[in-house]
C-alpha cells in the first residue's frame, strides 16, 4: 500500500506523532482563535487552496473516516478501505467554524488513541487494503496518518507564520 504521506514521517514513530498532534495544533492555533475575528483562519491562500478553518475541518473529518478504517482493519479479515473524495467533503466546510472543528478533531483523536492502546505487535501486520493505493498493513495506516497530520501541521505552520492577507 502506498503512503503518499510518508515523506513527512521521515523515519518518526506514527503513534508519537498522532499523540502530538492535537498539542501542536493547540500551540500553533491559540491565539488565532482567540481572535478568530480577523479573519485570518478563513483566509484561502489562494484560489482553491484551503484556509486554516478549513484545514481543521478536513482533520476532523479524516479522523472520523480514520477511526472507522483502523477498527474495521482490526475487526476483519483483509479489509478493504473505503475511498473518500476530500474535494465533495469540502463542498460542506463552510459550516463549520475553526474552533468547533479543532475541538472536534481533538475529540476524537483524543477517542482514536484510546483504541489503538489496545493494538497488539502483531496487529501491525495485519493486511489492508485500498482501492488506490493498493494492499499493505495497518502499520502503514497508521504510517500515513501520522505524516497526514504533519503534512497539514506543516501548512498551517505557513499559513500562520504568512499572517493575515493585507
């Protein structure tokens, strides 16, 4: 299965970085959302490029999808993922504000951690599957999440340290 989120791990245990992430986004976000009235976390880059709110959103939304892969892997025999379209997802964000999507992504990361407390070593190589990307373990799911937060950290990083549009 390929990890298109691989090259963000670089060599960091995945479970590490998951665990972390909810602590960097707080870090890095806090005073944006504190003053979330400037505007500054619904600024799109550019055309087509999402803001900092919609980015929270799209965390929130893989880790519901996430959640569900990592216990359907474990629950059945040579899992096969459901692909999603994160574009069709997206067409629905403008409902959603940044602090409620950052809190409901910590939610259930918070909840998703709970679980993979309960993976034994040799769940790690128990085969999955995506339509996409092919078969490989749930070593590799959670491989990719964990550069998938990073990937998104990393922009968010930018996105901040760029500030609000003048």
């Amino acid at each position: 299965m390929k990890n298109p989120y691989a090259k963000y791990l670089g060599g960091r245990d995945p479970l590490a970085v998951m665990a972390a992430t909810p602590g960097a986004l707080y870090n890095l976000l806090s005073p944006l959302l504190a003053n979330a009235a400037d505007g500054h976390v619904n600024q799109q880059p550019a055309p087509g490029k999402w803001s900092i709110r919609e980015i929270l959103v799209h965390l929130a939304d893989c880790e519901i999808a996430v959640g569900f892969r990592m216990r359907q892997s474990l629950a059945e025999t040579d899992h096969v993922m459901q692909p999603f379209d994160q574009e069709l997802w997206a067409e629905r964000y403008a409902a959603y504000d940044a602090p409620t999507a950052l809190a409901t992504f910590v939610a259930l990361r918070n909840w998703n951690m709970l679980f993979l407390k309960t993976v034994q070593p040799q769940d790690l190589g128990r085969v999955v599957s995506h339509p996409e990307r092919g078969t490989g373990s749930f070593r590799i799911l959670l491989e990719t999440i964990g550069g998938h937060d990073l990937n998104h950290l990393q922009q968010m990083e930018r996105l901040v340290q760029a500030g609000p549009a003048t």
